[in-house]
C-alpha cells in the first residue's frame, strides 16, 4: 500500500483540505469589504483549516494577516505580551516603520530585544495587574499597521476564551469599544463553544451584539465527504466499496476529523490485512480500532462525572435529541427535567455534549460509540 494520505488533528491544506468553496467564498468577500466576521461550529468541523485557507489568499493579496489563538493564553499579562511581540512580527510585513508602531505604544515601556538571527523580539513593562489604558494601547497596534485601503487582518480564534482572562477588568466591553473604533483593522472570530458565542453576538445585552457578520459553518455536504474519501483511498491504493465508503461517513458522522481519522484507521486495516478489497466489515473493524485506540481518554473524560451526567450522556450516545419530553424521559430512564438541565450544563460546558440546531448530541462520534458499548462480554 502507498502511504496513508489521511490525516486528522492539524490545520490541513492542498489536497488534503476539500470542500468548504461557499463558505470560503463568503467569508473571503466579506472580509474584502471590510466585514467583521464571526464563523462558529462544533470542535472538529475545520474551522481553522478554512480560515487558514483564506488568510493564505488574503496574504497573496498583500494584506498582513494575524492569526490568534486565545485558547493559548492563560491571562491577561499573557495575552497583553504575546499580541503586541505578534504585532511587532507583523510589521515586518508591512511598510510601517518601528516608530509608527512604537507611537502607539504610549506608557507601555516595550524592551525590544534582537535574536541570534536578527529576529526582534519584544517584552512590555506594564503595571501589574494590567489596567484599562494598558490593554486599549495594546488593542490599537494592529490599526497602527494597515490602511483603510489595505487592512491588517486579525483572526481571534477560540474568542469565547476572553471571558477566562480576567475576574477584574470588563475586557469584553474594552475589546468592543476599540475595535469599533478602528478602521485599518478587520477581525475574523472564531470558535467552537457554540452556546458561549452565540450568547456573546446575539444578545442585546452584551457588547459584541450585531458587531460582525455571523456565519454557521455546517457539515461539508455528503456528497463531497464521499468524493473527497474516494480521492483518498484511490492515492493509497486501497479499493473500498461505495457501502463501505457510506458507513465511514456514518461512522464519523460526516465530521471532517473524525472521517480522516475514520480513513486512516481503515488504509491501516488494509495494510496489516493485506486485503486488496475493503468493505463493510472492515469499516467496522476500523471504527472499533478508533475508539479501542481512545478508550483511555474516555475513561478520563467520565470519571468526575455525576450519575445523573452520566445518564444523560449515555442516553444521547443512544439517541440524540431536541427535547427531553416524557417520552424520551422514560425511554431512558432519566432524571425530572430539572435535573437533565443541569447535568447538560456541564455536559456543554465540558463540549462532551454539543448542540446542533437545537439537537443535543454527543460531541465524538467515536465517544459515542464507546458510550453504546455493552457493560459486559460473555462468551
Ligand atoms: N476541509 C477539510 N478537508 C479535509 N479535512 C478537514 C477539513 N477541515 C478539517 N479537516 C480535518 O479536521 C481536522 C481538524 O481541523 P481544524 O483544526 O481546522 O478544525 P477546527 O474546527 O478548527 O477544530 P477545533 O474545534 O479542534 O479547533 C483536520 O486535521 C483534518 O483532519
Ligand atoms: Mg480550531
């Protein structure tokens, strides 16, 4: 067998990466009209690939580009260094000089140090704990490095994270009231905790509400996970059915991570089988082999949950569902309603249960299918 062309876990490109053209489109227009743009999913559903995809064409375009993980931050101290040192790495990028950027940095006291290979890198002294003025000044560096012509793109992804970096300062309201301020800038917020976002943008009381194009990004469509899987095994070598090929898309339920992990394990079977033609079974062998493979970190993932979070976890393991009615109730042998409320609190907050269009579902395929495993064997 040639090589296993899937791959799951980093941001994937070229070949790799499929699908996604209307989504890329919208988002590559609106950012080129100078939109700001929220686009949220569930975890594992490509939003950093996509994203990446369009920052790659925004930078062909010339524009600087500034991609943030916020989920790589652990406080405000944190998150005040390493944007302002990535803002200092951008202006290589673009034609500002030092002092243009230097002039924002106020009362920041930046100590700007050159690496072994003339690679600047910077520290701040600021007050600590940061104040309001430290913060906004740290906000504004990106403006001080585009033009309303040419706007610098920053990409905030896991936004909902902001929340986590102060008990003190409203950072919300601060990051608000910059931004809206500035007009060389345009910010791309991405995340997975769909309820957090969408809580964030959509409420009239927060001050993020209707401050960026709100984009869902769905499933890619069925069709396309069956021809980009088709492409995949055809470059291994490997002949897999057309029944085959739908009980991976089943079994991943047609979540681009969980399919190349799905496809992966499935060329891997192949391989130690030496079996030149795959189907159904072998699928199902696959399938076992990815949640045997994750069993440990299941087990991790239930051990500090309560009996009724986990009553509730087995039954959507079982049967997804929008409403927790009688029915469904005692179908599953759950809880009063109120009990289900706040087991599923910390089911999402925790992202082992996530919410599609009002259904609430186990997160992980494979998760799910640990979870629907008989308790015992007898033979
Ligand atoms: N368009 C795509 N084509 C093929 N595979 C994809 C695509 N998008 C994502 N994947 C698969 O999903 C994995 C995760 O992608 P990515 O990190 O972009 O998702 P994400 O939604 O940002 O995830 P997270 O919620 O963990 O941040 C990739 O490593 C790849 O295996
Ligand atoms: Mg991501």
């Amino acid at each position: 067998m040639n090589k296993n062309p899937f791959l799951f876990g980093p941001i994937v490109s070229g070949d790799a990466f499929y699908d996604r053209v209307e989504i890329e489109h919208q988002l590559f227009r609106a950012v080129g009209s100078g939109q700001n743009v929220l686009l949220y999913a569930p975890r594992r559903y490509g939003k950093s690939s996509l994203v990446a995809r369009v920052v790659e064409s925004l930078r062909r375009e010339g524009r600087a580009c500034l991609y943030f993980d916020m989920m790589k931050v652990n406080s405000l101290e944190h998150f005040l260094q390493s944007y302002a040192s990535a803002a200092l790495a951008l202006k290589s990028r673009t034609s500002r000089s030092l002092g243009a950027l230097g002039k924002f940095f106020r009362g920041l006291r930046p100590k700007i140090t050159i690496g072994d290979q003339g690679e600047p890198s910077l520290s701040l002294d600021f007050s600590s704990p940061p104040d309001t003025r430290t913060l906004e000044d740290v906000l504004s560096l990106p403006e001080s490095l585009g033009s309303p012509e040419k706007r610098v793109v920053v990409v905030f992804d896991e936004f909902q994270e902001i929340g986590r970096l102060s008990s003190t300062l409203p950072l919300e309201r601060i990051f608000r009231s910059v931004i809206q301020q500035q007009r060389n800038v345009n910010y791309i917020y991405l995340g997975s905790k769909t309820h957090l976002l969408k809580r964030m943008f959509c409420d009239a009381a927060r001050p993020f509400y209707q401050s960026a194009l709100v984009i869902e990004m769905e499933k890619p469509p069925r069709d396309e996970s069956v021809a980009f899987l088709r492409r995949r095994f055809e470059l291994a070598g490997v002949n897999v059915d057309s029944g085959a090929i739908e009980s991976i898309v089943d079994g991943s339920e047609n979540i681009p991570y969980y399919l190349q992990a799905l496809g992966y394990e499935v060329c891997e079977v192949a391989e130690y089988s030496g079996k030149d033609d795959i189907g159904a079974a072998e699928v199902t062998e696959a399938l076992a082999r990815c949640v045997r493979r994750m069993s440990g970190v299941f087990e991790t993932a239930i051990e500090p949950l309560s009996a009724n979070q986990r009553i509730v976890l087995a039954a959507l393991a079982i049967e997804p569902t929008p409403r927790f009615d009688e029915a469904y109730r005692r179908q599953h042998g759950l809880p009063t309603y109120t009990s289900i409320m706040s087991a599923l609190k910390v089911l999402e907050a925790t992202g082992l249960v996530m919410s599609v269009r009002k259904e609430r579902r186990v997160a992980n395929p494979f998760f799910a299918a640990w979870l629907r495993e008989p308790a015992f064997t007898a033979s």
